[in-house]
C-alpha cells in the first residue's frame, strides 16, 4: 500500500461504468420502442406489409376484441330503442358488451395467452360503461374515446412541432441509432409528417364524432366510431411502416 495520503488516481486501463442517467428523450424513446416491437412494428424485421398490419391490429382475436363489444353495445341499443322515448335498454348494452370483453379476457387467460389487448379492453369496456352508467346517458359511453383520441393526437402534433416526433423516437431505438435521425433531414421531415399523419387521424375523428355526441345520436355515433376504427387504423399502420422501410431499406443477408 503506498504511503502517500492522497487519493489514488484510477487506473487508466480500467473502464469505469457511466453514472450519468440516460436522457429522457432515449428513456422515452426506449419505451415507444419497446411498445412498437410487441405491437410487430419492427422496421429490422424483413416482414411483409400485410403481415405487419395484421400483426399490428392482433389477428382475427385482436380484431374481435376491439370490435365486438362495441358492435354489441350499438348493435342491442339501436335494437331495443323505444319509439315513446327514443331511448335503448342501457344497462343490457352495457352489461352485454362489458360481458363480451370479460369473455375474450377469461379466454386468454386459460389458453395462457398474453392478455394485454385482452385486459385493455375490457377496462376500455368498463370505464367507458361506467361514464354512461353513472350518468343515465348513451352517448357518454363515447367519452373515454373522445378523451383517448384528444391525448394521442395532441401528443403526436407536439411531438412533430417540437421537432421530436414520437414515430422518429420508436424507429431511431429500434434502428439501433437513438436519437442520431435528427441530424438526418430526410428521416426528420418523413419522422415530421407520419406524426402529423397520426395526429390528422386522431383529430378527425373528434370533428366527426362530437357533433353526434352533442346531438345525442347514439346510433350514428357508435357506427362511425367503428369505421373510423380498424379501417383508419390499419391504413395509416401501413402507410407508416412503408415509409419507415424505405428510410430503413432492409440489408442483404
């Protein structure tokens, strides 16, 4: 042991491990990432267009899940509408929808299947049906949607304008580049457009719908929530992913 007081110099051999906290931006982007890859939306996998679509929207399970205790709850309400009051059974919507969502939940579970999309909408179920329970109101049902679409919407618009676009932050991690595409002027304006895309689509369904909310049309309201659904959806998931590619063609093997 040396005799001098002092405090030792490290050796300058030895690599010493970085205490400094990653940024938020690559923690935030680690993240979208992270969702996107799950969700099958990995630009590094050499998959088709339509594969990743499909994949992206769950199959036929995830399409089901998504869809049907929506058709059910629309479907039973517009059929049990009373001409005297022009108002539909609404607990046995809700009971039969949010019933529908627990079905699909139970099943995963006893296949041990993942059950995130499962889970995820039958909370959607529940907390929307809660809004019209408490209320006596159809049409509030819709509002965790409303609320839904407003978040994500003013998320991606932000996200574009700031320059920081949350498409550009889930494609640079799983690119393996972090946050280097923003140096890059092509990926940034492509990164900037698919965000505005997404926040469009986001937004027009709000203009489409709230004027039926306020109008109190619950039959209109439910239909065009499901086909500004799915159908909007896979589209942009397309649109999105081919960009995506051509900025990020794939590599010979």
């Amino acid at each position: 042991m040396s005799d001098d007081p002092r405090p030792q110099e490290p050796d300058s051999g030895a690599s010493s491990p970085s205490t400094e906290p990653p940024a938020a931006s690559e923690v935030f982007g680690a993240a979208l990432g992270e969702a996107a890859r799950r969700a099958g939306l990995d630009p590094a996998e050499n998959a088709s267009t339509g594969r990743v679509v499909w994949k992206a929207m769950g199959g036929w399970r995830g399409v089901l899940e998504s869809v049907l205790p929506g058709l059910v709850f629309i479907v039973v309400y517009t059929i049990t509408i009373d001409p005297a009051t022009g108002d539909g059974d609404l607990w046995l919507s809700l009971g039969l929808s949010v019933g529908i969502a627990a079905i699909f939940t139970i099943a995963r579970l006893i296949a041990r299947q993942p059950i995130t999309a499962a889970v995820g909408g039958l909370v959607a179920a529940g907390v929307a049906a809660a809004f019209a329970a408490f209320t006596g109101e159809a049409s509030n049902n819709f509002i965790p949607g409303f609320i839904t679409n407003a978040l994500y919407g003013t998320a991606f618009l932000v996200s574009a304008l700031i320059g920081w676009s949350l498409i550009g932050l889930a494609v640079g991690f799983l690119m393996g580049e972090g946050t280097a595409w923003r140096a890059d002027k092509r990926k940034r304006r492509v990164f900037f457009w698919l965000a505005i895309a997404w926040a469009s689509l986001f937004a027009a369904r709000l203009l489409v719908q709230l004027p039926l909310y306020f109008a109190d049309d619950v039959t209109a309201l439910g239909t065009l929530k499901l086909v500004m659904g799915i159908p909007l959806f896979a589209p942009m998931v397309a649109v999105t992913w081919l960009a995506v590619r051509a900025l990020y063609p794939p590599t010979a093997k």
